[in-house]
C-alpha cells in the first residue's frame, strides 16, 4: 500500500538518531520522530515521504519506555534548547557513546574502534557559564524576554526558570523583563529596524564567582543606565554582578554592522578559571563578546584528555590548529617545548596571546591565517598537532595536509562524530592508526557531543 503524508502509523522506537530524533521502522522504512525515546512505543502521523525513510510527527504515546523520565524544566515542551531531558541521563551519555561508536563503524570504516567510556558530567545541571536571552515583542504591545520556542526565530516565551546556568537566571530574567515593561521599552524589530531591546547575556565563572552581565541594544539610544545597575546590585533575589555592559549593536541597511560596548559597572571583564590539576590553573579575562567554552569543569576534562592522549613532553613541539584563543595550547605549554597556535580569526589569536601573557606563558606563540599555508614554511615541524575544528571537520585537502606534515601523534578534537569519522577514514588509510576514540559529553540534555582521538603514525 502506498504511504501518503498526514497517515497515522503505529510503530516501537528503538534508538535515538544524532540529532535527536528517535529511530523506528514502519513497513522496512527507518522512521524518525522528535520527541521519543528509545521503547516509547507510539503512534505518529507521517510528514515525509521519502525512498529510504521516513518522517513523522509524535501523535500519542501509547505505551512509554521506562527510559523515559518527567523533564525537569517547566518549559520543556515550548523550549528549543534541550531536547534529551525526558531522558534518564545514564541513557543520554549511553546514546551519545553509541553516537560515537556507529559513527566510527558506519562511516569511517573502523572494526570494533577503541571508543573509551564517555566521560559525563558530575553535575548535569547548571552547568552553563553563558546563556543568551532574547527580547520580542511577541505581536504585543508590551515586551517579552526569554528563549526561543521550537521552530521560532524571533518569539520567545516567558521564561521563569532554566537549569542551565544558575538557579537564579529565571528570577534575574524575570526582573530584567519588568524592569523594560515599567520603562515601555521596546524589543528591537529586524523588519522595520526599530526598537531598542535585542539580547541579554549573562556570563558567569564557575570557578571564580563572577558574574558579567550584557544588555544589548539597537542604534536607538538607552536612557536607563543607572537605573538598570540599580536593578541588578539592589536585588536580594539574584547572585550581584562584578561587570554590567551595554552593547549597542547597529546594523543599519547598507552600512557595516557595528558594535560598541560600554562597561557601566564593576571590572572590565570576567575572571574564569581553568584547573589543569590540583596545582596548576590558568586565568582567563573575557570580555563580553569573546568566546569561550561554555562549560568550565567539562573543559577541564577535556582539555586534560588532549593533554594526557597527546603524551606531551618537554621534547614536543605541539601545533594547535584551529586554535581560537588558544585554550587547548595553554593547557599543553607547561609540559611542551613550544606551543605554535593558528587560527583564521585576528581577534581571537589577539585574546590567544593576551591568555599567554596573563599567565606568563612564555613558549607558546600565535598567528593569525590559514592554518596549511603557514605552517608549511615554517622550520620548527611539530611531533604533535592538536586540531580542533568546527563542526564541518577538516575535509579531504586540509586531511591530506596533515599527512604530509607527518607528525608522529594528531590529537584529534571534534563536536560531530560524523565529519570526526569521514576525516579519520582518510587519515588512517593514509600512515595513521586511530588507538583511543574518548567521548566527552559537555552539554547535557542535549544532542551534542565532544570526542578526542589519539592517531599515532604508523
């Protein structure tokens, strides 16, 4: 019998797809469906039709996994941000490892690959250090802060409560929204360019205490400075911030888009800490635009697994590739000879060296540009490189070039088990053998997931 769109099917979910989704069969046909867990078993009506697949939509629930749990957050089923939470997080890091795992097997070609136990998160709730809130209007005459609902790109929900970061972020939200509706403020409108209110920021480091925290605005003017830090450090009801910014984001048609931020109280930026061993740490100043890894404590771990797999002694000269501000070299420097760090971003190579002076790291140096182009003509060739690219992977030339090089280890940093798989396809067919595969699960309650691999050439 032919399939046709808005049909109901029946059928038992027995996995969960990267990405979310989870994985049944109807008539031979693989089907993913959102919001199910591996043993939901379900009815669903079908929204795509396709040769070797299907799509549909959750209907009901007819008989739940014991998988499944009661989400944690009241906003859960509007929310766009973690998709897992009815999940049992031992089945989340399960699903995350397997991830890793078939990803490996299916698309790398690798038998039986070494995929190590993944590493969880002691604490899979607030574990955030940056959370974005956005203002709307929501088609209203009065203003509305909170986060996206699924499929939604300019409205948001109200929200009262988020896991992710502190327990206070719902209440710090809630008076920063009535702290705009006592003032008429405006959300600001991408159609008509009018408006004031864009983002709030809250940045936080989890190792220090701090709080920084960014209103940002349009090109239209904000009259509420004091006022607005009277708000945040006269409340009892939210943790008192050390920095306020206002960033006024102007983005006007025909024009650069621009950004000026002003601190409008307490220090010029965060202190954060990362904790390489009971001893040792490094000190990091962000700012409130700068980037950095969303998850203290998880980082620590990861960046621990670079440098424990990497093996790296003072007789190592370590290339950081795809470097950012260069969080990873740091972490290697102490045990290095030298640190060479590249990245096509001017300004986060600019943070990069500003990280090596603060913690007087001397043997770790930066370029800006593309990462082949010159490392190619430099003398110093390295024993290890350490990548870690975005979520496109390396690719084909950028693999081949890496062979060329022909360090005797790659440490191999990757947030998508599939182009991770795809490049070390390539490389282990090519003078390299993939010996440890180390998933790292930084975000719970999400889909996403971290690995670290060790290649040694062969």
């Amino acid at each position: 019998m032919q399939l046709k769109k808005g049909e109901l099917i029946s059928l038992e979910i027995t996995k969960i797809a990267f990405g979310g989704a989870g994985i049944g069969y109807h008539e031979e046909k693989v089907v993913f469906v959102e919001d199910t867990v591996p043993g939901d078993k379900i009815t669903a009506k079908l929204t795509k039709i396709k040769t070797n697949f299907l799509e549909a939509k959750l209907e009901e629930i007819i008989s739940p996994s014991p998988k499944r749990i009661a989400p944690k957050c009241k906003h859960f089923n509007e929310c766009g941000g973690c998709s897992l939470q009815y999940l049992d997080y031992d089945e989340q890091l399960n699903f995350k490892e397997s991830q890793v795992t078939e990803a490996l097997e299916h698309i790398g070609g690798f038998k039986n690959p070494p995929v190590e136990k993944i590493i969880g998160c002691e604490n899979p709730w607030d574990y955030r250090n940056k959370m974005e809130f956005s203002f709307s209007m929501n088609q209203t005459d009065k203003v509305f802060l909170g986060l996206h609902p699924k499929g939604y790109r300019y409205d948001v929900f109200e929200l009262t409560e988020c896991h992710l970061e502190s327990e206070d972020i719902g209440t710090l939200v809630g008076l920063v929204q009535k702290f705009a509706r006592e003032k008429n403020l405006k959300a600001y409108d991408y159609k008509t360019n009018k408006g004031l209110l864009r983002t709030l920021t809250v940045r936080e480091g989890k190792r220090t205490g701090e709080r920084l925290i960014n209103l940002v605005t349009s090109h239209e003017k904000f009259s509420y400075e004091k006022e607005f830090v009277d708000l945040l450090i006269g409340s009892d009801e939210i943790k008192k911030p050390t920095s306020i910014y206002i960033t006024k984001h102007i983005a006007q048609k025909g024009d650069k888009t621009s950004f000026e931020a002003k601190n409008i109280f307490g220090k010029p930026s965060l202190t954060e800490e990362l904790h390489i061993d009971k001893k040792q740490k490094l000190t990091f100043h962000i700012l409130p635009d700068a980037f950095f890894q969303p998850n203290t404590l998880q980082a620590e771990l990861l960046y621990n697994q670079v440098l424990t797999l990497g093996k790296v002694t003072k007789r190592d000269t370590v290339y950081d590739l795809f470097c950012g501000t260069g969080t990873i070299g740091l972490f290697c420097a102490h045990k290095a000879k030298s640190v060479f760090g590249v990245d096509i971003n001017k300004n986060a190579i600019e943070n990069a060296e500003q990280n090596a002076k603060l913690n007087e790291i001397t043997n770790a140096t930066y370029q800006a540009g593309d990462a082949f182009e010159i490392i190619k003509n430099r003398e110093d060739k390295p024993n290890i490189i350490i990548v870690d690219p975005p979520r496109n992977g390396l690719g084909d030339i950028l693999c081949k070039h890496l062979i060329e090089i022909g360090a005797k280890r790659i440490v191999y940093v990757s947030c998508n088990p599939a182009t991770l798989s795809r490049d070390l396809k390539i490389l282990c067919e090519n003078k390299y053998k993939l010996t440890v595969a180390q998933p790292v699960d930084m975000f719970p309650h999400t889909y996403h997931i971290e690995t670290v691999c060790k290649l040694d050439r062969l």
